[in-house]
C-alpha cells in the first residue's frame, strides 16, 4: 500500500498532523498542503472523497471539524483508504475516547506513534486496534 | 522524569500558538520558541531533550525549518530510557531524512538497537529504518533485518517485512536473499505478519524475475489459500469491518494474485474460482465489501482470460456506475478507464451513462468522466459525442471549460470525417471557448480552413456573424480577422455558397468595419491587432474603395508604442501610398498551407526548434535567438508555385505563414531584430527560396547578387530604406561592426583593472583559439574573456559553433560570435566574448571544456579539449 503521506487539518485549514513517506523540502510542504487544503475544503458533503492533485490522488474525509487527508499513488484503491482513514479515527477514538482536534494537537506525539504502528513507509502494518495500542498502552503504565 | 506527562512548557507553547491571531504573531511565538530551544542545545541541556524534541516536532509540522535539532535525535536515540529513545526515533523520522549526511551517524546506534534485548526498541529501530534508511544504510544493516524476520514476535517480524521492502528498492540486489524469508511469512497466522509478508512477496516480483517465478510456482496455491481462509473465516471481532474479516488483507492477497496471474495461464486457473467465489458473495451495501471489488475487478482485469469472469467484472461495474453513492461512480469511471483496453465494447454499453457523469457537478467525476469519454470515442461515434460534449461546454463550469475544449479539440482532430464538420466543430467551439484554446489549434484550423477551397466562402461568412455577434472570444476573433483579410472578397461576394447557409447582404465597407472593431476592442492582444492591420492592408487591395479608409486607421497606428504595431503601420502604409503598383501582387491570397509539413512541423516541433535556435542564434550577428523568417512568407510574391513555404529554420510554423512573430523573446536588442526582419520581408520578394538559408548576412549577400535575376531590385532597394531602422542594404556591416565595437571598446573601459597575458587555449591542425582576459576594478570575480578563432587549414569554416561548459562554482554567459563563418588560412577571424563570474575567486582557478563546431567542405567538424591552464587569480 503505497500511502505518500498523511495529513489532519482543521476547518481553518490548519495542519494539526503531518507524516509524509517520501522527501519533500519545508517549502514544498506548506505549498503541497495550502493547494490541497483548499482543494478538498471547498468540496460539499456530497460529492466524492476523491481529488486528484498533481500527480497525487487524495483521499480525505471529515469527522466533525477535522479532516483526515491521505495522498495516495494514482493506482491505489480509493476505498480501502477511506476505510484505513476509519480505522485510523476508531483508533484514536479508543485511546482518547471521542477524539477531537485538541487531543491531536496537545499529544502529537502520541498520535504519531499510532500511526507509526499503522503505516511504517507508505504502507499498513497493522489492522488489530488492540495490537496497535499496545505499546503506547504499555509505555504509559511505565511513566 | 517523563517528557509526555510533564511537558508543562510544551503545553504552554501550543496554547501560546493557538492564541496567535495573525501569522506574523505565530511566527513571533515560533522564533522565541526556536531561540530558547537553540540555546538549550548548545548548552548540551539534557533534562529538557525530549521536551525540545516534542516542541520541534510541532513547530516542524507548522511548516518552520528545524535542521538545527537534528543533532539532538541522534543524541535522544543513543541514550538508554525507552522515553528517550522512542521519541528520538520520532524524531528522526519527522525531521530528517535519508539525504542528510547526518544520518550516515545514525547507523551504529541503529545497529545497537535491532540487537536489543527490549522487543520494543527492536521495533522502534526497524520502524525508523524501514521509513528512511538510504542505500549505505541498507547494505550495512540488511543481515540484521533479515535475522529479524524469523523473530520470535509477531510485532517485530511485521516491521521487518516492511523493513525489508525498503532495502530492496534501495539495494535491489539484496532481493534474492530475502525470497525464502519472504514465503515462509506467508504460512504465518497473525494477521500483521501475514498483510505485510504479502506486501514484501509482491514487492519482490516487482523487482526480481526469479522472485517472481518463485513465487508463481511454489506459493500461489498458498495463497490462494490464506485468501479462500480469510473469506471463509468465521466473525472475528478484532478485525472485523462491516461483516468482512480484514478487508485490507483482502485487497493485499488479490493484489499479490494479480501480479502471480498476470501473463500466466496456469497461475490465473488456479485462483480462478476463488476470484469468481469473492466477486459474487462479497456484499456490495458497505464501503469496505466494494473497495474488495473493486479490487477484485482489477485483478480478473489483469490475469489470463478467463471470458465468464469478465462478465462478471464488467457486471460490478455497470453496478458500480448506477450507485447512487458517488465515491462508488467515481471508482467505477476510474476502472472502466483501465478496462477499456480489455473489452472495450462492454465500455461502450455504458456510455450514455458515463456521458451524464462528464456534466455531474463533481469536479473529481467530471474528470474521470472526461477522460473515458476521451478513450471511448472512434469514428463512429464521434459525432454524436461531439455535439454532446460542445453542447455542454456552454453551460459547463469555467474551471471546467479549459480541460473540456482540450479534449474536444483533440477529438476533432483526431477523428473528423470530412472538413466541413471539422470546421463547424472547431469553429462552435471557438464561439463558446476561444480563450480556452491553445494556440495550435487555431493555427491547424487556419490550416485546414486553407485547404477546403470550396469552403472559404462558408467559412467567412459564419465567422463574419460570429464576430458581429461577439468579439469576446480572442482565438475566434484572430482566425475571422485573418479569413476575411483571406477571403474579403468571397464574403462581399457570396462566393461558393452552400446550401446549408443563408445568405446575407456584406458590403465592403462592413468587412472593414468588423476589422475595425477587432482592432479596437480592448480585448485584443498585441497579436490580434497585428493581425488586422495585415487583414487591413488585404481589404485595401481587394477593395479599392476602402483604400482611403484603411489608410486612416493605419496612419493611427503610425505612432503606436508597439514596436510590431508601429512598424507594420508604417511598412503597410509606404505600401498603399508609393507602391501601388506592387501592392495587389503583395497582398495575394496567401498560398494553400501544406497540411502534411505543418503536422509534421508539430509532431517534430520540439527538437526542431531547439537545434534550429542554437543554430539562428549564432548565426545572427546580432543574437537575436529566432528564425530567420517572420514576416517573408507574407508578403511573398514567386513563391505561389511553391506549395510550403520552405524555411528551414524550424520555429513554429504558422508565425511564419500569420507572419505573427510576437512571441516576447528575450531579446535585448529589438530595434536591430525588427531591421534585419524589415529587411529579410523586404528583400525576400526576389528570391524566396533563398530563404532556406537561415543566415542573415549570407541572405543579404545572395540578394544583392541575384540582383539582376529579379527583375523589380531596383524597386526592393528603395523599399528597404523606408523603414526608420534600416539605412542601407548593408546594413548587416553595421551592426557587426557596432558588435565590434562593443567588444573593442571594453578593454578600454577596463583598462584600469589588472592586465592579464593573452594565452592560446586551443590549438589543433585546423583551429587555433587565442583567449584575451580583461577584468574591471569593481568586481574582481567576473571576468571578460575575448576569444579568437583563427582557421589554420585551407578550406573555409561556415556554420562555425563554439560551446563552452564551467565546473559548478563558475557562471559563465556566452555572448554571440561576430561571425559563422571563418576564412581560410588565417585571412580573418571570429571574436566571441564571454564573461565568466568565479565564485570561489582566489580559491579555485578557472576551468572549462569546450566543444567546436563547424562546416569544412561541406563536412561537420567537431573539435573538444579542457582548458585549464588559465592565469590564476582569475
């Protein structure tokens, strides 16, 4: 599964998590994410998930205020992405239950190793929510 | 001390960044922020490490450059605590990446750590290596992952997989070794081990043959297997999705099916049943069972033809395209696409449907859409579709608007049946998107337009309505403007007129008029305008009456401050007012375009005009990068016998043939550009053919020779001195000269810089090249070198071409050569100046490679050395 970078981004457009698994500079970054950011926020409820951008296929869904953005290589199926991006949100809703943009924001780092359980270089390592929690379960019973 | 609970001031950072109204304050709170932190590295402050690290990776994902801690990971990662160590890696992953020399450093600590006896750490290291280990890297570490995918924890193995992947597009050699590894991870249980074990197999075949035949042989029926397992299983709670057992493993198991089936016979028939089983029991009323079919189409797409299959795919499909749910219509676009190539007649079956999905009011859809409607035409259905797809481009969005009349045209293009439709389509495109279309198009309309004789008169007179109705549209406004200058007479006339039309009353003046208009519009670019005075000047001759008149609105562009306009202006109106009597013999209908040159012109456009640029850009003396024949074909008297017009100086055809040239060149020198071309239009009259000949001095000299072949010299000798620029027939010795000038004249002005001796850089049999250095006292780093050349052989040099290559920390800038041509035996020699700006002056001596090209009896002749025994301190 070729994922080439994850994205959450709030109502405002502004980004509250980037992943990126492949190299791009800081400018490139705040280009690429400006471009697709108002790409996708324009779009309404009922038009599709998918916006092609560059070369670049994103796929994006919103939970309440937050949108979850997933670049994708063009020959990638679009729908399972939307349900990793489900599984990513169900995830993060067990650890932080009901996840909202300031959990992201106050424990970045947090959300960070879970999606590093989940994707490790562009593609899905694991499935299992409890195998994916476990080891953040466990470090935080250390501390 | 724990860096996640207690991080009291990274909280206190993310609440100051929140508070933040503007950005200007954000980047205010960002740089105290990356101060305090620098400061705190430099001090080699510990206790707050990790905390530095949490805020960089915040201020990091803002968009602010953090390079300055990327030390700081490496020291998190060699530390020992787990906390430490964990968000190091974080660290490291976000912050750096495999370019950076500093990764080279972290290679030992990672090394240390896939050693670890913590399971965890294990992980941690595998993790960041499978996300940014560089080739060295791999090669150091490859042993270690591939001990570690036969770990005893499943969690560790699934890193390594991934790990693995990773290694092998880096060092694609390493992937024999990872084979065996790879299918025993296919007999695994643990749903981790076995969806990135699958990944790592098909990456495999991806990148080695023998993978693939592996694979193929040993394992398909393995896979097979895990699959036909996995639909069969029963509930399971932790994977579940929607009532299906880990869709994501689903869709990685039928990927790796298709990449064994595809192009083999006997792998496809193996999995054929399976396939068939998940095409018809997987539910369709979830996301998750359709992203399984979806995927499941493809793969029957890709391996070996089994026909009941297929039916079944291209069933999903169609189900797929009447969803009502739009993620599903869009995949369903997106998979007809590549089955076209497979069985494009089922395609077709949908196309009233995909038609309707090109007017959704989903820009994503509309996209797709577009595109299949794009693979789907062929000669028998163009016109319906056709019609449809201009239909809609009246109501279509105006973002829409460009890619939609792009694929039109092309259509168009590619399938017209007779010109009359080609035409009419074109030309109803152009009234609903001119300003969408490229420039191409129209000049291959006018084109054409050119070789349908008895469609002149229809031509012009629909674009005289269109114009009357709208001038909004510029590329309709220029193709009407340049058929009415064309075909003037035809319109006022009611020249061949087909049934189809009404006919309509045009006088002369009313011709004018709608010129008029186009001219004056607001909306008309320099080219159009250009465009109308050419158009003007036609009406003037086919017209008498309208002389007058034409004069006066010439007379207003007299002082026009576009040089083009101006000049044209001026030219025309010396035209009508003392050369009557050539003027009908000028302003002739333009001869029929060559449709077989100009396409093949725009296939082969590209390299064309590269070669011929570095050609004409040496050979004017006065560097002007261009083709040698603008405005000639125009004004072109003999050459109606030829049928193309014969430059071989490349460039875009229809400039020359519109006698359009406006491209903004970046040429300095626009006075001299415009007075060589005013002269090569004017002189060309004589001898077009000449022509073939891109270079200026050497048109001249013919000209001036052929002098007795072409009756009307004398005339075209007066004629070249009307315009302001261009005193004399000689003029070429001027401007030469002034170059010579110029470059004689720069010594001096530097005289007060340091003196250099002059060295010979080049010598061979034929060639010898002197170099000349000067510097100015101001700048010490730039550097003027003269070279000359001087022929050493008996034969003369034409086409002669010099090129100069400079080591990175050199910028060199290569100014035009006096001449192309170089006499023999030394009776004359080429000066060419460059300038050289060294940026490590005093450090590093200059250094070049050179190239020589050029003609000798009719031979190319490449010369090439290396200089670099340059003075030093140049």
């Amino acid at each position: 599964m070729t994922i080439r970078f994850v994205l959450m981004v709030n109502k405002q457009g502004q980004t509250r998590l980037a992943q990126y698994y492949e190299y791009l500079t800081i400018d490139q970054r705040r280009a690429l994410e400006g471009e697709i950011v108002r790409k996708c926020l324009a779009r309404n409820e009922q038009q599709c998930s998918f916006v092609e951008h560059r070369n670049y296929k994103i796929v994006y869904r919103r939970y309440a205020s937050l949108f979850f953005l997933v670049g994708v290589d063009n020959d990638e199926n679009e729908l399972a992405i939307l349900e990793f991006i489900h599984l990513l949100v169900e995830t993060m809703d067990r650890h932080f239950g009901n996840v909202c943009e300031l959990d992201i924001m106050f424990h970045l780092e947090k959300a960070h190793f879970m999606l590093e359980e989940m994707v490790m270089n562009g593609c899905i390592v694991e499935t299992n929510k409890s195998n994916i929690l476990a080891p953040i379960q466990l470090m935080d019973k250390a501390s | 001390m724990n860096p996640f609970s207690s991080g009291t001031r990274l909280r206190d950072m993310i609440r100051a960044i929140r508070a933040c109204k503007t950005a200007a304050e954000e980047r205010g709170v960002v740089r105290k922020e990356c101060a305090a932190i620098r400061s705190a590295i430099s001090e080699n402050d510990a206790d707050y490490r990790h905390r530095n690290m949490a805020k960089l990776m915040f201020i990091h994902m803002l968009g602010y450059p953090t390079h300055f801690g990327q030390m700081e990971c490496l020291k998190l990662i060699a530390s020992p605590g787990f906390p430490e160590k964990r968000i190091g890696y974080l660290g490291l992953m976000l912050l750096l990446d495999e370019r950076q020399e500093v990764l080279m450093l972290v290679t030992n600590s990672l090394k240390q750590d896939l050693n670890h006896t913590n399971q965890y750490i294990v992980g941690l290291a595998l993790c960041a290596l499978g996300n940014i280990c560089s080739a060295e890297m791999a090669r150091d570490l490859a042993p270690e992952v591939e001990r570690l995918l036969q770990f005893r924890d499943p969690n560790v193995r699934k890193k390594a997989a991934l790990c693995s992947i990773r290694i092998i597009k880096k060092v694609p050699d390493l992937a024999e070794n990872f084979i065996n590894p790879a299918a025993s991870l296919l007999k695994e249980k643990h749903h981790g081990v076995l969806i990135t074990g699958v990944q790592l197999c098909t990456d495999l075949c991806r990148i080695s043959e023998d993978a693939l035949e592996y694979f193929r042989k040993k394992c398909t029926d393995a896979v097979v297997k895990v699959l036909k397992d996995l639909v069969n299983s029963p509930y399971a709670p932790e994977y579940d999705v929607a009532g299906i057992t880990d869709p994501f493993l689903h869709i990685r198991l039928l990927r790796f099916l298709r990449v064994l089936g595809h192009g083999d016979a006997d792998a496809s028939d193996s999995m054929n049943d399976l396939l068939a089983q998940v095409a018809t029991k997987t539910e369709s009323n979830k996301n998750a069972g359709n992203a399984i079919l979806y995927e499941c189409v493809e793969t029957i797409m890709n391996i070996e033809d089994n026909s009941g299959l297929r039916v079944l795919a291209i069933n999903i499909l169609g189900r797929f395209l009447s969803n009502r749910d739009n993620n599903i219509r869009y995949v369903a676009l997106n998979m007809l696409t590549r089955a076209i190539n497979f069985d494009a007649q089922a395609v077709q079956r949908h196309r009233a449907t995909i038609l309707e999905c090109v007017k959704d009011s989903d820009a994503s859809i509309r996209k797709r859409a577009l595109e299949l409607v794009y693979l789907l035409v062929n000669e028998s259905n163009v016109k319906p579709l056709t019609k449809e797809l201009i239909d809609y481009l009246e109501i279509s969005d105006l973002d829409f608007k460009e890619d939609l009349t792009a694929k039109i045209c092309s259509i168009v293009d590619k399938f017209s049946p007779e010109k009359i439709w080609y035409i009419d389509q074109m030309l109803k495109v152009l009234c609903e998107a001119g300003n969408y279309v490229k420039d191409e198009v129209w000049h291959a309309l006018i084109v054409v337009i050119s070789n349908a004789p008895n469609l002149h008169g229809y031509t012009v007179r629909f674009l005289y309505r269109a114009l009357q109705a709208s001038t909004e549209q510029e590329t309709l406004v220029k193709v009407a403007v340049w058929c009415i200058g064309e075909y003037g007479d035809m319109l006022v006339n009611n020249v061949g007129m087909l049934d189809i039309e009404d006919p309509i009353t045009v006088t002369e003046s009313d011709a004018a008029d709608v010129i008029e208009i186009a001219i004056k519009s607001h909306n008309s670019d320099v080219t159009t305008r250009a465009m109308s005075l050419a158009a003007l000047l036609k009406l003037s001759s086919r017209f008498p009456g309208c002389s007058q008149r034409v004069k006066d609105i010439l007379v207003q562009y007299k002082g026009s401050l576009l040089l083009e306009l101006q000049q044209r202006a001026l030219e025309f109106n010396s035209i009508i007012e003392k050369h009557q009597n050539i003027r009908s013999a000028l302003v002739e209908r333009m001869p029929v375009l060559d449709e077989a040159t100009y396409s093949g012109r725009r296939a082969g456009s590209l390299p064309a005009a590269v070669s011929s640029s570095n050609v004409t850009s040496v050979n004017l003396p006065n560097g002007v990068s261009k083709p040698a024949a603008p405005l000639v074909d125009l004004l072109d008297l003999s050459s109606d016998d030829v049928p193309a017009p014969s430059s071989s100086g490349g460039g875009d055809f229809l400039h020359d043939l519109l006698g359009v040239d406006l491209a903004p060149s970046p040429s300095q020198s626009g006075t001299q550009k415009s007075g060589t071309d005013a002269l090569l239009d004017l002189l060309s009259i004589g001898s077009p053919t000449a022509m073939n000949n891109s270079s200026t001095p050497d048109i001249l000299s013919l000209n001036l020779e052929s002098k007795s072949s072409g009756g009307s010299l004398d005339r075209l000798s007066s004629i070249s001195s009307i315009p302001a620029q261009v005193s004399s027939p000689s003029v070429t010795s001027p401007i030469v000269d002034l170059l010579d000038g110029l470059s004689a004249s720069q010594p001096t002005i530097e005289a007060n810089g340091q003196q250099f001796p002059s060295m010979v850089a080049f010598e061979s049999s034929s060639l010898k090249m002197t170099f000349d250095f000067s510097k100015s006292a101001g700048s010490p780093q730039v550097t003027t070198v003269t070279a000359t050349f001087a022929n050493l052989s008996a034969n003369s040099y034409t086409d002669f071409l010099f090129q100069a290559a400079v080591p990175k920390f050199l910028q060199l800038h290569l100014d035009p050569a006096s001449s192309t041509t170089l006499p023999a035996s030394g009776n004359g020699s080429i000066i060419q100046t460059m300038r050289i700006t060294n940026s490590q002056h005093g450090k590093k001596p200059l250094a070049m490679r050179i190239r020589i090209g050029y003609k000798a009896n009719g031979k190319d002749v490449l010369e090439e050395g290396q200089i670099s025994n340059f003075p030093r301190n140049l």
